[in-house]
C-alpha cells in the first residue's frame, strides 16, 4: 500500500499494526523469541525480502541422468558416493538460477515498454523477437541479475571448448574421461555439468568421477586460521621440495579418508627423493647408458632376470591401482620397488659383480631400462626430479613429460621362473641372516 512505500522496515511494522486494529483486522499479538541473524560487517538485522526470481525445472533436466544411473555410465570412486549422487537426483528441487550480485553471466532476457520478456543471445536478436511478436513495442533493458555460479560452471566442459562451435576442439577434448573433485561439490557442480552435458551435447561430460580426500592437519582436524592449524603448502615446499610435497599427498590419498598432513611426513618423502639422486650419482659414477633399443635376453646373471621379472610385476599393479584410482597404493608399490627390491639389494649385488670387467655391459644395460622406468611411472607424481634425472642421464633430450606411460613394455618377457624362485630363495636365505644377527645384537 502506499501509505508504507519508502518507510524504514520498524517504523512500518508500528504503522501496520495501528492500521490492522483500526481496521478490526487484527486478531492476536503473540511475543516469538527468533534467531535473528545479524550481518557481521554491517551490524544490521539481516531479514529475507521477497523478490522475483528465475528458476530452472530441474526434474526436466534430471530425466536422462537417471537413465544413465540406470545403465550404470557413472562411476564414482569410492563408489558409495552414488548412493548420495542418486538421492539428490531423485529429490531434486527447482534450481534458482538467479543472482543478486555485481559479477557473473547476466540473464540473457529483454523487457520491453510493457514488459514483455525476450530471451535471446544478445540485445540485436532481442529486437528482432520482439518485432515478430509484438511490433508495436520495444526493448528497454536487460535483466538486472546475474546467472548462479553453478549454473555457469555447469557449461564449463563444452563451453572452454568452442562451443556451440562443433570444430576439433570440442570433438577431440568432449566428453573426457575424469572429473577430480571434492566431496562437498559432488551436487553444486558434478551433478549440475552432468544435467547441463546430457541437455546440449547427449553426452555426459566425463564416465568416472575421483572423489579426492580432504587435507587435514596431523590431528585430523579441519586448517583454520582461527585454530592457527594451517600448513603452507609453500613453506613446505621451501623446506622439503614441491615433489617431496606432491608424493607425501599422493601416498596419503587413501579413497575415503581425509589426509593428516605434517612436516615429518614430507620429510620421510623428502629421504625417497635423496635416494633418487643417489641412484643417479650411481649410474653416473658407472658411465652406465641407456641402450636404444632394448630387447631382453636371459642374461649371464640372474639378478638382472630378477630386477626385469620384479618391474614386470610392479607395473602390472600399478596399472590395475591407477585405473581403480587407488593412488596410494601405487604409490606404495613403487616405493617398495625402488627402495627394497632395486637399491637395497639390485644395486648392492650389482657392486659385487662390477668388480669383474665382463658384467659391466649386461648390468649397464639392464640398470638404465629398469631405472627409466622407475623415472617414468614416477614422473606424475614427483614430475620435476625425474625430468632433471632423465635429461642428466641421457635417457631422452626433451625429458619425460611427453612420454607415454604404458603397461605394454616388456610384456612379452619370458623369464626362467625356476631360477627367479632360487633367486628369491638367496634372498630370503640374506634377509633371515640379517634378521638372526641383528636380534642376537639387540639381546647382547
């Protein structure tokens, strides 16, 4: 009503009351103790105020994504996170897509003089809407607001790409492989580029979605600034190194489970990475080099057989645990590899054989094939010290970035098993000694 156009919210509230027992309008005050939010830069009363908003039919959208639940195209790891995909979906609200804010996508709609809405592109193909529709108006303004962020992001798998523009980009790079994200997002903007990929491309953006664990101090608890709990990850890295760093968080990254992040931690990583360089000195000190082209025989030593046969395996498993995104265990396999099986004991057996002239070129042959491996199926996550190793080493010119990192190599081996099981034997037979020896220490 007039009367209260333009009044300060109290002093309308007192004027209404009067006007409602005037009127005989009023039937009963009842006192309501109320939460009152208050905003915390300005001090005022924060109340909700009702306005015109738009709005998106989400179920509409949500349709073909439960056909792709249905026929199981969505894989999430861990996989229980589907459960809380598919109840969101099923439960789905009206999604508001609109924005009170300075920044952003402004909604694509026109009014004219008599507001009459236009959705268009842009204001020239507004006019020319409103001029088959209702020649005899025209457009005065764009809508104020501005589109809710997720509801930009939603576009970003195709739109980064071209698109509508269907040219190389959007057909080599859409749909891609695999989402990694948050669990706090999977709804905000997972779900909202599946709805939005289905509806303009009738693809889903991505087949599998890593759900990656959150950083937590080394109690467990959330980083606050507040609690003073905060580790910076720059301040590591000037400690320790930025692939002392990267291994530490991929070695934690257990599926399900948050990190517990701390300084000893990456120091412990920081000590795998010295080992790496010590490998490197070591070739280097031995003027061993990579051969061009490898082709495996069963060589005059049988520790070469045994490292060959143990990178074999090893890769094997590290290809199942990276397509199950299982990337802490990978990354335990590969430290177990190269700590125990290939400088504990490979290069230590392989000092003994040096000694003797005729075993340098088989044991040079066979160090740098397995150690340029050991550089490759590492250089994801500890990328700058094998691409300095590699280019040192002479093992390719433009590093290993560009590399492809394949299960296929040395795939069609065929190792005597009976002289790797007498091998594994010597093995055990050393590691027993040591034991022995090092218990009868400890009693003394």
């Amino acid at each position: 009503p007039k009367d209260f156009v333009g009044l300060d919210r109290y002093e309308a509230r007192k004027l209404i009351l009067d006007f409602l027992k005037k009127s005989n309008l009023l039937e009963k005050q009842i006192k309501n103790k109320m939460i009152v939010p208050i905003g915390d830069r300005s001090g005022s009363i924060i109340e909700p105020l009702i306005t015109t908003q738009w709005f998106v039919d989400s179920k509409k959208l949500c349709k073909d994504v439960k056909k792709i639940i249905k026929k199981n195209e969505l894989k999430f790891f861990p996989s229980s996170w589907i459960n809380t995909f598919k109840y969101w979906i099923e439960n789905i609200e009206p999604w508001c897509i609109s924005r009170q804010i300075w920044w952003g996508h402004r909604i694509p709609v026109w009014y004219s003089d008599r507001n009459t809405k236009i959705a268009a592109e842009n204001i020239n193909e507004a006019k020319k809407i409103l001029k088959k529709q209702k020649p005899n108006e025209k457009i005065t303004h764009q809508d104020n607001d501005v589109l809710d962020t997720w509801f930009s992001s939603a576009l970003w798998p195709f739109s980064t790409l071209g698109w509508p523009n269907k040219k190389n980009l959007l057909k080599t790079y859409y749909p891609t492989s695999v989402l990694v994200t948050g669990f706090d997002i999977i709804f905000f903007w997972v779900a909202r580029m599946i709805m939005m990929g289905l509806f303009f491309m009738k693809k889903i953006p991505f087949e599998n979605i890593y759900i990656h664990p959150l950083v937590k101090d080394e109690n467990g608890e959330k980083m606050s600034k507040s609690k003073g709990n905060v580790i910076d990850p720059l301040e590591l890295i000037d400690l320790y190194g930025a692939d002392s760093l990267r291994f530490t968080l991929v070695n934690l990254s257990t599926q399900g489970r948050d990190i517990k992040l701390s300084n000893k931690l990456v120091e412990n990583s920081r000590n795998f990475i010295t080992k790496l360089w010590n490998v490197a000195r070591f070739s280097q000190f031995n003027n061993f080099t990579l051969a061009k082209k490898y082709n495996y025989s069963p060589g005059v030593l049988i520790l070469n057989d045994w490292i060959i046969n143990k990178l074999f395996k090893t890769k094997k498993k590290i290809f199942k645990q990276l397509n199950e995104y299982k990337f802490n265990l990978l990354v335990n396999e590969l430290y177990h590899f190269v700590w125990h099986d290939f400088c504990d004991l490979y290069i230590e057996f392989c000092k003994v054989y040096m000694e003797q002239n005729k075993f340098k070129k088989e044991i040079s042959s066979t160090f740098s094939v397995v150690f340029k491996n050991i550089l490759n199926l590492l250089n994801p996550i500890t990328p700058f010290i094998t691409e300095k190793i590699c280019i040192e080493l002479n093992y390719n010119k433009k590093g290993l970035f560009n590399e492809e990192l394949s299960s296929d190599s040395l795939k069609d081996i065929k190792i005597n098993k009976k002289k790797i099981n007498d091998f594994e034997n010597i093995i055990l037979l050393i590691k027993t000694v040591r034991s022995e020896t090092s218990g009868k220490k400890t009693s003394q």
